[in-house]
C-alpha cells in the first residue's frame, strides 16, 4: 500500500471558471440549482416537501438508525 499523501487544498467559487475550476457542465448546472433550492429552503413560506410512497421511508431511515445505535428505541 503506498504512503498517504495530504492532498492540496483548493477554493472555487460556483460560477467562476476564470480560476480554471470549471468543474464541467453538469455539475455547474446542479450546483445553480442546487443554490436556489437552499435559499427557498430557507423562506418564509417553505413548510416541509412533499414526498412521494417510499422517499418518505427513505428520509426517515437516518433517523431511525440514529436512535437505534444510540439507544433511543
């Protein structure tokens, strides 16, 4: 096994390919996307989603398996 190496640290702001961190795009498209999804997260009039049949198991799982390791349940 070789030795482990700390990797460089790198900061790109989303959006700015003049760095030469244009990260492709896709990944560019989701991250624009992803940016107005956390600031209507963060409004006034966002409640809660509204999840289809099994997303809504899905969300929940991490917090079952969270109670259950840590002795809630």
């Amino acid at each position: 096994m070789r030795p482990y190496e700390e990797a460089a640290h790198e900061v790109s702001n989303h959006g700015d390919a003049s760095g030469g961190h244009h990260l492709g795009d896709f990944i560019d498209q989701d991250l624009s996307v992803a940016v107005a999804q956390q600031e209507g997260f963060r409004s006034r009039g966002y409640s809660d989603s509204c999840l289809p049949g099994q997303e809504s198991r899905v969300r929940r799982f991490p917090e079952v398996l969270n109670d259950d390791l840590e002795g809630r349940r």
